[in-house]
C-alpha cells in the first residue's frame, strides 16, 4: 500500500486555564524560540481524543478497547457471561491463566493483599502494568477459557492453545489501539505501533503562568467569626495554543487488518477511524481544572492535509513569537499560518498528491480562507476527509 499521511493542525484560544499540570501542579510549559511558552502534553490531548471517541459516540463500543490493570477481572467478567455458572474466585484464576497464557504478567497488589481483612476472598491477581486490549480480544480470551474452563491449567500447557491465545490479543485490534499504538515491554512480540502522532500543544506567543489566592467561607459561621474557612492558591495561564497530529493512513490500515466488522467494504473501517480520529482531535478538550476554570472553547481554525509525502509541522511558523501588540493572538497567528504553509509547500511539498481542508471560524481568521477548501462546519470537514482517504485507499499500489 502507498504511504499515505493525514495531517491535522489547530489553533485554539483558552481562557484562564490549567489543562495538563506538572508535579508542582502547575500548567506545563516548555521554552521555544527563546521564551517560555504554555503547554499541553501529547498524552494530554490524546487521552482526551480516546475519552471523546465513546463519549460522543463516535464509535460503538465494539470498536474500542480498554487501558487497565485491571485486566483479570475483565476476562472474568466475559467468562462469567459466558457461562453464569462459572463464578467466585474459581473464574478469577481461569481468567488469570488465560491472561498469563497471552504472555502477560500478573499478580496480587501487595498493597491490596495486606489490606484484605481476615476471612475476605483474595483480591483478584492484576496486571504489573496498563494493558491496552480491544473489547473482541477480551471476548476472544474470555471464549478460550470457557473452553478449557474444565481443567484450565491443562487446557493452557498445549502450545497450540498457548500460541492461539498470544494469536487472540494481538489480532483484531479496536480503532483506539490501531491509532494509539500499544506497548508490552515483556511481550514484545504483540506491541503495536502506533498510527497516530501527537505533538506537544505550545502556544504561539510567550506565556508566564499566573497564580490564582482563593478563599472559602465557611457555611456555619457566625457574624463573630470572621476569616476563610480555607484558603489556597491554583496556577493557571491563558493562551492561543497551536495544536498538530500526524496519521499514518498506511499504518492505521495495516493495524487494523481484517477490518472490524463483517462484510463490508475493505476501506469502511479505516475510513471510519479516520473520520472518529478528525473529529475527536479537532473537538476533545483536557479536563485540567475545568470545574474550576471552566475552559470550554474550540479551534479558531483547523487545517487538514492529506498528502503522499512525510508529515510536516508547521510549528516553525511560531518560532518567532506572536506578539499580540493589539491585544489578541489568533489573526497574527491565522497571517503567519497563511504566510508559512504556501512557502513550505512550495519548498517541500507535492502540489500534486496533497489536498488541504480549512475549517475557520471568524474575521481573525480570514487570512486562511486561501489555503484549502473551505469546509462550513465540522461534520462537512470529517465527511471530505474521510472520502478522500477511502478513494487514496482504493487505488493500487
């Protein structure tokens, strides 16, 4: 197949705001063309996107998976659904065996084993690690043990049966695995490299972070006293944020293999996880602070291009800082953006093999009108880009 990229790239203003703390808990920030500026982690946005994909309903269930330790009791679960009569700590250890047998570690938090009170059940073996599996793979090792539910330990000392469980959780990977990727440091053999590359939100002009002194009355107070019931301090700063991912469209495609639903259209589930993965970068926001913030905005603007040739940030357009001497960052960022992407293009790009998409939103933004086609809203935005990639996806290598 023929490496085809999907890059996406935003401008995004947020009010006073704490999206992605550090250890101090104060918001991120990273020094970039000589001056600090604010900034939110790629983990940050990306959990964001993955949250937002069944949030919004942008996918069914079916289709995504599951980061957790807790990935014995989630086999358990599906065997007990299987086979109600199967239960208690009996599922547990069968669904332990099945989990080991995919070449996965597990055991008993020493933590939770010292906190269990006499006469309690053992608490339920974890993984030593997050484990990202798809909703088919839970499924897939939940049918095997039922399988073998009889006598586990026997049942799993076949090789063939081991093999076919290490088979189960590195096939039929769910949209958010085949975008993110999956790392097993000790099961190599069924990481996942990831589609998707997000880079670090930085905003395009310098940024010092303010600190907020806050008060709390006390509710049962009487007039003779006085003072705060409590009182604290919360970081936080503002800022025109310039957000960027890269989709390896060839990567996405070879991830999901086989497709994720029966019977249709080879290109129908890339297709719809390019779609899931546009809108939910474009719209998902970190949830940092927000009860206290309140930092509910959207993109200024959003580029989307899709292109035959490497990914390309156009981050440089911000090395030199935004100024905002008129009070505002967005239409100096929207003029260097339009400024910046023609004379990249022009000096790397294939005018031939990439296409570009502008969604925009108000007069600051007029200077992006030119680079693309101009979409009206989101949905007309996610439905281009999704069939420009089936139709990349159906000519032949």
């Amino acid at each position: 197949m023929n490496r085809v990229f999907l890059d996406v790239h935003a401008l995004q203003t947020v009010p006073p705001s704490n999206l992605n703390r550090d250890d101090t808990g104060a918001p991120k920030s990273a020094v970039y063309g000589g001056v600090p500026r604010a900034r939110v982690s790629s983990q940050a946005w990306k959990r964001a996107t993955r949250t937002y994909f069944s949030e919004e309903r942008l996918l069914d269930p079916s289709e995504l998976g599951v980061r957790t330790k807790k990935i014995v009791e989630a086999v358990a679960d599906r065997i007990t659904a299987l086979d109600p009569s199967l239960a208690g700590e009996n599922v547990l250890r069968i669904a332990d065996e099945t989990v080991r047998a995919a070449g996965l570690k597990t055991e008993v938090p020493k933590r939770k084993a010292t906190a269990a009170k006499d006469g309690e059940p053992e608490p339920a073996p974890e993984a030593k690690y997050l484990v990202f599996l798809s909703a088919r793979q839970l499924d897939g090792l939940a049918r095997l043990a039922v399988d073998g539910a009889a006598d586990i330990t026997a049942f799993l000392k076949d090789k063939k049966t081991r093999d076919r469980a290490r088979e189960i959780a590195d096939t039929r990977h769910s949209v958010d695995i085949a975008l993110f990727g999956r790392m097993v440091a000790d099961a190599a053999d069924i990481n996942v490299d990831a589609a998707v590359q997000v880079a670090h939100a930085i905003s395009v002009h310098r940024v010092e972070n303010e600190t907020d002194y806050y008060t709390a009355v006390d509710d049962e107070n009487t007039e003779a006293e006085t003072g705060a019931g409590m009182i604290g301090t919360v970081d936080f700063n503002s800022a025109t944020l310039y957000r960027y991912a890269a989709l390896g469209v060839h990567q996405l495609a070879r991830n999901l293999g086989e497709g994720l639903r029966e019977d249709e259209e080879r290109t129908a589930p890339v297709r719809r996880a390019v779609e899931a993965f546009v809108h939910g970068f474009v719209a998902s926001l970190p949830t940092g602070k927000i009860n206290t913030f309140g930092h509910h905005t959207l993109p200024d603007a959003v580029v989307v291009k899709l292109r035959a040739t490497r990914p390309i940030s156009f981050v440089a357009a911000f090395e030199d800082p935004v100024r905002g001497d008129q009070g505002g960052h967005v239409r100096e960022a929207s003029e260097r953006l339009a400024e910046y992407i023609p004379d990249i293009e022009r000096a790397y790009g294939d005018d031939a093999s990439t296409l570009t998409w502008v969604l925009r939103v108000g007069p600051n933004t007029a200077k992006l009108a030119g680079i693309g086609a101009e979409t009206q809203n989101l949905g007309e935005l996610v439905e281009s880009v999704g069939q420009a990639v089936a139709e990349r996806l159906e000519k032949p290598a």
